[in-house]
C-alpha cells in the first residue's frame, strides 16, 4: 500500500511538473511573438483614446463621435475624429461640418483614411473641400475589397453621394482573400470571399475564439518605460489573453481542416471584377459618379498598370503616380520615399511610409483634373 502510494505520488508530481514546463514553454512562446508588438508600443505608435471597436461586419469600426490621437512615434501626434456614422472627419476644432453638396464618399485603406495625417490634409477631405461640398470618408486602415464593398453597398444607396472615389491598389483583394486583419494587437477576423457552390460568396467575420483587442490595456504601455518586468506585464495583459485565444483557434480551424475540407479564398481576378462592376453598379443606381483611384505604395519601377476589370467598367480612372513622378526634383525611388512620406526630426527620420500631406494634394489635384474635365 505505502508503496502504491509512493508511486501515485511520483505521477502525481510528474504530471504537474509536465504542465508546469509546458506552460512556461508556451509563456516563452507567446513572448517571443510579443516582442515585435511590445517594440512598436515603445515607439509610441498606435492610437490613443478609444477610437476603434469590433463590427460583426466590417472586422472593425470607427466609435461614432470619437476623438483621439494618432501616434506615429515622434511629435506632432494626429487627430483623429469619426463623427456619428462612423465616417473620419477633421478635428472640430480646425473644421465645421456640414452636409453641402456635392457628397464626396471615400471608399479604400489607409491611403484613403490618410493614415498619419491630419483628415484635412487626406485627397478625399481635399477634394470635397475644392467642391465646397462634404467629405464622408468610409476608408479604413487594413480593408480590403470586402470592407469596400459592404461599405458601398450601406451607404451608397443611404447617402445617394455625388462623388464615390473608390480606391484601386494591389494588396486590397489580397486582403480581401484573407480571414483576419492583421496590424492590431491580436488579430480580428475580417469578412472575406470564399468559393462556394454557387461560386464566390462573401463570408463575414467570425469572432469565435477572438479576443477584442480593443479591450486590452495596450495604451497603457506607451508611456512606461521599457524593462524586462514592464514586458513580462505587457505579456501577461496584452499579449496571452488574444494569442491563447487565437492559438486555440488555429488548433481547431486545423482539426476541422483535417475532418472537413474548408472554403477555399476566391479567385483575384473574379473579386476584383465583381465588387468594382458591383460598386460602378450602386453608383449608377443611385445617380453617383464613380472615379477610381489607383495608388501605389512606393514608385514602381515598371509602369502603372490597373486591370482590365476595372478600366472596362467605363467610369474614369485616375492614376497620380505620373503626376507624383513630375513633381519629384529627383526622379528616383529614395527621392519619392523623401519627398512623399513622413518624416519628423532633425536630422529627417522616417517615421511611416504611408503619403503625408505634399502627396494627398497632388492625388487631390489629379482627381479635381479629372472632375473638371468632364464638366
């Protein structure tokens, strides 16, 4: 009996010494991944306030009405407002809202929302100001075509916009293939176009297993100072609770994969057919005159070149980059990068390659060529 006991006792101690080691494995693990996230923080990059929260649809929303600041690691920090829609408008302070027309609705990512700018400074608010009109910009950092077009097909028809400037850029339908929004602490689910029997359908969020990682506590590390506790603490708050969840998540997605096949992302070429001609469909529709807008991260070394998905549709395509190139007193990819991003400091250092305010007002003077050209 003592004997059994003694050895009930070794398994006892095993089987918690095993937990305990693969807990710390794992603890490792996820700090590991943390690191990049955690060095960002530390350079004062991300929003404060609370601007953003989940959407069922979307992956993620504007807060009606909110106000904040965008952190882009070295002073001035950017305002950043969403009125009661949703939509970024100026800070209040430095703009009156109104509802003039013509509307001016923007649909796209970052280049379009005018990440690191101010929203007065962004080609959709620029545009709308040169039409003494309204700006109501839908564009969000990380969408996609999915978001664009649950966007166009909500506020289109609602607002009946003068103007709809839909953004072109590569990396919009591969995101829109993709079942999360990466970039944000943790990782939220994003609506995305799966094929099914019927051909391609659009699949919305799911929220399953995901940690909302705008209730995480992740501003408050902007201002501590960076030690090994201040990490461990960012680990343990930020970090465990959305990457367990995520894990988990991973585990069953890949479970369910190996019992039933699982929906396969659309095909590129079909998405961008279909949501740009279901786009240019709402907007004739509802008596709105659809421009596209085809940005570029960088200066391409090839020349632009837009699908025919898109330049068979009939409405006008505006293409900046030439204009940007002519406007360049060094005509290279270092003299885009210098002339066309943020920079802050003395001496410059590149804080965010997104364009800053010099490149939203030439893509605003290409648009307004355009416009005017047709009147």
């Amino acid at each position: 009996m003592a004997r059994r006991i003694r050895w009930s006792k070794r398994l006892w101690i095993s089987a918690v010494s095993a937990i305990v080691c693969v807990g710390l494995v794992y603890f490792g693990s996820v700090a590991y991944r943390a690191r990049a996230l955690y060095d960002i923080v530390k350079m004062r990059r991300g929003w404060t306030g609370r601007l953003f929260r989940a959407d069922a649809q979307l992956g993620y929303s504007g807060v009606p009405g909110a106000c904040g600041v965008q952190l882009v690691g070295m002073p001035p920090d950017v305002p950043t407002c969403f009125d009661a829609d949703g939509f970024r408008v100026p800070d209040p302070a430095q703009a009156v809202l109104s509802n003039e027309r013509p509307l001016v609705l923007a649909l796209g990512c970052s280049y379009s929302f005018g990440f690191a700018c101010r929203a007065e400074e962004s080609f959709p608010e620029r545009v709308a100001q040169r039409l003494h009109g309204t700006c109501r910009n839908a564009a969000m950092p990380g969408f996609g075509l999915a978001q664009m077009l649950i966007l166009a097909r909500k506020h289109i028809p609602r607002l009946k916009p003068d103007i709809v400037l839909v953004q072109y850029s590569g990396w919009l339908v591969y995101r829109s293939r993709e079942d999360h929004i990466a970039g944000l602490p943790g990782t939220l689910p994003a609506p995305q176009f799966v094929t099914s029997a019927t051909g391609m359908a659009l699949a919305l969020p799911s929220f399953e297993f995901v940690a909302n990682p705008f209730d995480l506590p992740v501003a408050e590390y902007l201002e501590t100072p960076a030690s090994w506790f201040d990490f461990a603490s960012f680990v343990a708050r930020v970090e465990l609770p959305s990457q367990s969840r995520l894990d988990w998540r991973a585990t069953r997605v890949w479970i369910h994969g190996l019992v039933e096949h699982a929906a396969e992302p659309a095909d590129e070429q079909e998405i961008e057919r279909s949501v740009y001609s279901e786009i240019a469909s709402l907007c004739a529709q509802n008596g709105a005159h659809m421009v596209v807008v085809a940005l570029w991260k960088n200066m391409p070394a090839e020349g632009p070149v837009v699908p025919a998905a898109v330049t068979e549709l009939g409405c006008p395509v505006v293409i900046p980059l030439p204009a940007l190139r002519a406007n360049l007193a060094e005509k290279t990819r270092e003299g885009y990068m210098r002339e066309y991003m943020h920079w802050r400091g003395d001496p410059p250092v590149l804080v965010d390659g997104h364009p800053n305010a010099r490149a939203h007002a030439i893509i605003a003077d290409e648009i307004m060529r355009e416009l005017e050209g047709r009147n």
